[in-house]
C-alpha cells in the first residue's frame, strides 16, 4: 500500500477498515518514511502507530520493468514489493503507478475503489459524503471519475 491512498484513509476515517482477517495489509518501509516526514503529529503517522495488523517489510531492490517508468520511491517499492508476492493487490492511486502495475500484470486498487468495497461490505453507508471531503484534502479526481465511482457505489 502507498502512501497517499493510507492518508487519504486516514482522512475519512476508514484506514480501520482495511484491518480484515486474511488479508494483510503490507507497507514497505520506504512508504512509512515518506509517511514519517509529516512528523509524529501527523494524522497518517498517528493512525499507523495505532495499527498493529499493518505489516512493514523492507523495500526489495527496485526491478528495471519498474525503475524505467519514473515512478516516485514509494510507488516503486509498493510494485516491488506486490512484484515478490504473487496474488497480492497493489494499493495506489498515481496513474502512472496503475499503467505500470498492469503492465506486469500486478491487480491494483486506489483509494475511491476502497470505499466502494467498503460500502459493500456494510462499513460505510454512502460513498459520496467520503467523495466529497477528499477534494478539499487534496484528492484530485475529474467528475467523470467521481460520477463513475457513485454510479460502482450505487449510490
């Protein structure tokens, strides 16, 4: 899981809801240090500090099939990492990130596609209201996007 999809988590209030039995939850280590550089008092840091079931590992070497795309460190070592453990999801929200996790065959998910399944599964009972507090928090999404994520979401 990057970066941006865990803090965006944290502002809505759902990062809790990835804690589901058998599926772990992995970050890379450089993930967690871009995290860090928000300080202790970030809400991100906070969050993970009080999450157990989030699993750290270190950042594997960086593939070429990954490097060559320019992706910044953490997206790098989240692919790299998915790239070591065949049949894991990558979590990211950067495009450039997803077009290269396809390109290696490695399933993505982003942040807005989390709070669909988090609607399907019961955990939230509307999508939209969580859509909409994630623009003013820096979540870049078209309204395209937006409305075809409403529309997964039913809602």
């Amino acid at each position: 899981m990057n970066a941006s999809p865990l803090n965006f988590l944290t502002h809505v209030g759902l990062l809790e809801a990835l804690d589901e039995p058998g599926a772990p939850v992995v970050v890379p280590d450089r993930v967690i240090d871009e995290i860090g550089a928000g300080g202790a008092s970030d809400p991100a840091v906070i969050a993970l500090g009080a999450a157990p079931w989030i699993r750290v590992v270190p950042t594997p070497p960086i593939p070429k099939e990954v490097s060559d795309w320019g992706l910044d460190p953490g997206e790098s070592a989240v692919l790299a990492v998915a790239l070591e453990s065949p049949g894991s999801q990558a979590i990211l929200d950067d495009l450039d990130a997803r077009h290269c996790a396809a390109s290696l065959g490695v399933p993505t998910q982003g942040t807005l596609g989390l709070l669909v399944v988090a609607k399907q599964l019961g955990l939230i009972a509307e999508v939209r209201p969580l859509v909409d507090r994630l623009r003013p928090a820096g979540f870049y999404m078209s309204q395209k996007l937006a409305d075809r994520v409403l529309r997964a979401a039913g809602e």
